[in-house]
C-alpha cells in the first residue's frame, strides 16, 4: 500500500486543484468518508452520542460534513469548537452546512459534551502539525478516555513525516486518514497513537500521486509476486550458492543461524566459513552445508590470512553474506574491508561486518557489485556518526540521508516498522512482534534476504521479501510459542509455513 509524506500529501493536493479536483471537492470526499466510517464503528448504533472536537482549519472542515452528514441520519451530533470559528475559505463553507447541528464554543459546555460522548472525534490539527500542543487543547483531547476515540487523518499532535508526537497527543482508537497512509503512522511512537487505521479515498486523480522515491508497506501481494517459481527441470545451481563469512568463537551461533535461514529460504548451496575446530560440531547441525575451514587469531577472530582462501570460493558464489558473529579486531576490520573491495558478487553486510567499516565508511563506494547493509538503529548511528536517538526521533530522515550518500546501496534500517530502502524506493513492513526481539533474529534475517539475493532477485526485492518473510514466519512463532518464549531458532522452523502459502512451481 502507497504511503506518503506529509509534504507529498500537501503536493498532490496542489496539482488535483490545478488539474480540475478543487480542494473543496476533496473536503467534501473526505467528511463523507468520515462520517461513514464514523457509522461502521458505531454499528450504525443512532443512540450514540458523536462528539467533533474540531479545529480552525480544513481538518474542521472534515468534521463538519462527517457531523452534518451523520445529523441529517438522525444521529446524535455535536461540534465542540475548541479553537473558535473556522478560519480557512472551505472550513467557513463546510461550517455554514451545520444548520442542524449543536455547536458549543464555551469551555465548560464543551468539556461536559466531550465526557458525555461515546464517540470523540479529534480534528483539530492535521498532518501539517508541528511541535507541542497547547495544554488548553491538550486538555480537551485527553477528556473521556472510555469513549471510542477516532481521529480525522491523524492524531492531534502527532508529526506524519518523523513519527514523533507531542505531549499530550490523542490517543486514538481508530484513524481515519485521507488518500494514502502517512509514512509517520508506520513509526513508532506516533502508530502506538493511531490505533487502527483505515485509509479513506478522497478522489485524488492517479496523475497527481506520484511520488518520488516510491513508497509503500509491504502487503502478503508483494510477497506472492516476488518470491521465485520452483522450477520442475531445476538442480541445485539452479538457486545457487551462497558463502558466508559468519561467527567467531563466542558467536558460533551466528553462523548456525544465519546459513540455516538461508537454506530454508531455498537457496541451492550454502558454503559456511567457519573456525577450522567447529566444523565437527556444525557438521551435525547443519550436514547440508560445505564447510570452508577458516583461520583465526587467538582470541578467535577470523585471520586477515583468509582473504586468499575466501575469496577464492567467491567465483563460485551468487552472494557473499558477512558479519553476523564477526566480532570486532584489527583483523577482522582488515578483512572485512578487503573483501567490500575485491569481491566481485553482491554482498550482505550484518551486524559486525557494519561495526567493522564504520570508521571508513566510504569503502562502501568501492564495492563491486550490489551491497544490502542491515543495521539495527545503534550500528545505524555509526554509519551515520551520530546518536542512536538521533535515528530513531526520524528513522525516513536516517534512511534517506544514508542513501544520498550511497546511492548505490540498499539499506534495511531493522526495529519496530522495518524501513527498506534505496535511492528510487522505501517500504516499510509493519508485520513481526516484540517476540523477536531477541539476539540472533537479526542473524535469522540476513540469511533469508542473502538466501534470495543468491537466488537470482534483485537486490531490492530481496531486501523487502527477506524482511516480509521473516516478520511472517516471527508471527506465527509467536503464536506458536508465545512472544516471551520464542526464539530465533523458532522463526527459521516457521520459514516453511510461510512459504507454504506463497510457494508456485513455474
């Protein structure tokens, strides 16, 4: 589903009023959008009592024609003017509908229409709001907490583009929003404020809503479409191979995991780089893999010795996945920063292979072919040399300007709403739970977005697909073993089921 900026939205708004769709025809799809939905939550119940606390500007106006709509239903309607009279040219124009409409405009009256209400609906500020609310306002929003609780577009007092939201923001049950979701509702802490939200058609001509980049969440459609046909003639080149430098000797698990994924996410061949003196052990857990014996320090990191021997098994590759496990050491920078350069097949950079380049970021621009980064917000932070708050008070804001600078690259910023993006798209999948939350799910995720990548996807749809899977397959382990119990290893158990419903033969 498309989602926008607020400053998108503002735009296409311009060019449907310069095309012919004037902002009043968009008002008027809108208030009736509203008030229909309005109807649904109610369940067409007529004895409820519907209260608009309603601002001075066009997001009055949405409530006026939702509340005279619903008036002229025989519904019980009333319009707390909080902020006094509309003061925009269409607000006025829907304001005069109200001839059968109770408006207040008193302090005490409204306060004791809002705590008698069973729906409040808040459209006071739209999605143009910044900064903080004032505490008058603040307080009439925060009135009668045990009605039903809607907002028109967005929460009063919650910013769409950065998510960030301000003391006192309504907290909604429903939201009602306009056109397209806003990129903000998809970022916590604002989607904690929306409830559920239903996106309204307000008329907004296709030529008028294109945007660039490109975004969107990621719907079950995109995975049907992505996701590679088995083919009947097929062999294991067919899917290809993927060799992955992963684990050291306190992170063994990282590279359990993460090949595990990939192989369950159908890749053709996993070559697993590990420690010389772990093999016997992997071998029992994971016997699809070949092994490719490793060097290491004596704090058992890999050696700088290796690149020869790991490069050497890269012409035989489709993707080389790095990082998961590492570990951080002179050595390990050495060869990690040798491999970003020489290498000549895409890449997935993890966890540790990310730490490792942080003090020379740029060798990004060296890389040969494609790379996918996948940082969790703090190794997000020292990519971009700034504080983890700083990315995570406006996560679109450290995509983008990450990618500005290397345009070349596609980046998943991992956490609650995982960003994906790249210089023409962003998406945004709000599908997992806070049951994958645990260390070794980031692991898990790499290895299936390698495990595409090696299948011949693009770097892109890997990216995305790799996210959607996992937070599907995160999904039904949580329903399996409940958020607090799952594990990691749970997710890759669930890839199967996931793939169960999407899986074709072409």
């Amino acid at each position: 589903m498309k989602i926008v900026t607020t400053a998108q939205k503002r735009e296409m708004e311009r060019l449907a009023d310069a095309s012919g769709v004037p902002y009043w025809n968009l008002m008027k799809k809108a208030g009736m959008a509203l008030g229909r939905n309005l109807e649904k939550i109610m369940d067409f119940d007529k004895q409820k009592k519907v209260v608009f606390i309603a601002g001075k500007g066009n997001n009055g106006g949405d409530c006026y024609i939702a509340a005279d709509y619903l008036d002229s239903c025989g519904y019980d309607v009333t319009v707390a003017l909080i902020c006094g009279e509309p003061s925009t040219e269409i607000s006025k124009k829907a304001f005069s509908l109200l001839s059968g409409v109770y408006c207040v405009s008193d302090a005490t009256e409204s306060a004791n229409e809002i705590i008698q209400s069973d729906i409040v609906v808040d459209g006071v500020f739209g999605t143009g709001f910044k900064g903080e609310l004032d505490e008058s306002v603040s307080y009439f929003l925060n009135l009668n907490t045990s009605a039903i609780r809607v907002a028109v577009d967005i929460p009063s007092g919650g910013n769409g583009t950065d998510a960030s939201v301000s003391k006192g923001c309504f907290k909604a049950d429903h939201t009602i929003t306009f056109g397209f979701e806003k990129c903000g509702m998809t970022q916590y802490p604002l989607k904690e404020y929306c409830g559920k939200i239903t996106v309204a058609d307000v008329g907004l001509p296709l030529s008028c809503c294109e945007t660039s980049p490109e975004m969107f969440t990621v719907e079950d459609k995109y995975i049907e479409n992505t996701l590679m046909p088995r083919k009947n003639n097929s062999h294991k080149g067919t899917y290809g191979t993927l060799l992955c430098v992963t684990g050291s000797a306190m992170m063994p698990g990282a590279s359990l995991m993460s090949a595990m994924s990939a192989l369950r996410s159908g890749c053709g061949m996993v070559k697993l780089c590990c420690i010389r003196e772990n093999i016997a052990s992997f071998a029992v857990k994971i016997p699809e893999a070949v092994f490719v014996p490793a060097e290491v320090t004596d704090k058992g990191f890999y050696s700088s010795d290796n690149e020869n021997t790991i490069l050497s098994h890269v012409s035989s590759c489709k993707a080389l996945l790095m990082g998961c496990g590492i570990g951080t050491s002179e050595e390990t920078r050495k060869l990690t920063k040798s491999l970003l350069k020489n290498a000549t097949v895409p890449i997935i950079l993890d966890a540790d292979g990310i730490n490792n380049i942080c003090d020379n970021t740029d060798i990004i621009k060296e890389v040969k072919n494609k790379i996918i980064l996948t940082p969790h917000p703090a190794e997000m932070a020292r990519l971009l040399h700034c504080t983890t708050e700083e990315v995570q008070n406006d996560r679109f804001k450290a995509c983008e300007k990450f990618i500005s600078m290397y345009p070349g690259a596609v980046l998943v910023l991992k956490g609650a709403g995982t960003i994906i993006a790249s210089k023409e798209k962003i998406a945004v999948s709000e599908n997992g739970n806070p049951g994958m939350s645990c260390g070794g799910s980031g692991d898990v995720l790499s290895g299936i977005i390698a495990s595409f990548l090696t299948q011949g996807i693009s770097p892109y749809d890997s990216a995305v697909l790799g996210v959607a899977v996992h937070n599907k397959a995160g999904d039904i382990a949580s329903q399996k073993y409940s958020m607090h119990s799952m594990l990691p290893t749970d997710i890759i158990e669930c890839l199967g089921d996931v793939f169960k419903v999407y899986e074709k033969i072409g």
